[in-house]
C-alpha cells in the first residue's frame, strides 16, 4: 500500500476507535471533522519514511504511531484555533471546529484526539516495549516542560525565549 494511502488508513481507522460504541454523536463527528481533510501529514509521513528505511519490522506499530502523532497535531490545532488563543475561523478551507461544533466541543473534541492517540499507541501488543517507549516520546514532545504545550504556554509569557519556542511549538512534534 502506498505511503499515504497506508496513514490515511491509519488515521480513520484510529478515529473509529474514538467514534466507537455509545459516543457522544457530535463529538464524534467532531474528531473526524479535526482531522479531514488532511494537510500533508508530514509529521506522520517523516516517521513512516524513518521506520521504513530502519526495515519496519513492526508495521501495525508503524501504522499506530503515524496515526497518533498526527492526532496529536491535528490536537494542537484544534486548541489552537480557539478564542483563547489564536481565535481562528477557517482551518485548512473550512470552518475551525469551534466555530462548526461549538467552543465546548471543540475543546473536548481536542482532549479526546490526544487521550485517543495514547490509546492507539498503546494497542501494539506485538511489542509493548518498543510501544511503550514511543509513547513516552509522545508524551514528552505534548506536554511539558519541552513539548507543544510549553509552545504555547510560551505565548503568555511576558519574554520568550525564541529558541525554546520554535523547538516546543513548532519542532517538537517532529
């Protein structure tokens, strides 16, 4: 299968994951709207490019970890987005998800994107350590003190530190 069509396929099927059983019906259809159409998924694109030229010895666990980093991303612009921070109407051509599903719902649409990427990640049975360890690098490139979390918190500082910045916000994820 080719690359993309290999991401895309992870990316939907992560999603049904979080639209599965008795969810919330506009929530779920919130997550799919965050994260269709793509952009160029170069965040997952890198890293299959990567686990393919290291032999992609575990490919569902390859498959996994694209479809988590970009919905970690497509997290992040979500929040983004918002009235509280870059207060965006239109994210790649179409309305932001605040602005199609409401403030709330585009606040726990976010949320839900970056518990389910943990939750993909976490479903490589094949090999949990390996699974484990990408899953702490997840974490660390989110949150804090050095991941896209810290980015953003790096715009209510009164001085920012430009180089911490542009590595949290904008390089962490890569």
């Amino acid at each position: 299968m080719p690359m993309k069509k290999r991401i895309e396929a992870a990316i939907s099927a992560a999603i049904r994951v979080g639209q599965a059983g008795s969810a919330p019906g506009q929530l779920a259809r919130a997550l799919n709207y965050a994260v269709t159409p793509g952009g160029a998924r170069i965040r997952p694109t890198i890293l299959m490019s990567v686990a393919m030229a290291c032999g992609d010895d575990q490919p569902i666990l390859s498959d996994r970890a694209a479809a988590a980093l970009e919905l970690i991303h497509c997290a992040s612009l979500v929040h983004d987005d918002m009235p509280c921070f870059d207060n965006a109407d239109v994210r790649r051509g179409k309305p932001s998800v605040h602005k199609a599903f409401s403030e709330p719902l585009a606040v726990l649409a976010g949320d839900s994107l970056i518990v389910l990427a943990f939750d993909i990640l976490s479903r490589a049975d094949a090999d949990p350590a390996r699974a484990l360890a990408l899953s702490r690098i997840l974490a660390r490139r989110t949150g804090m003190p050095n991941g896209i979390c810290a980015g953003q918190g790096w715009d209510s500082e009164a001085q920012v530190d430009l180089s911490a910045y542009h590595r949290a916000k904008t390089g962490a994820l890569f």
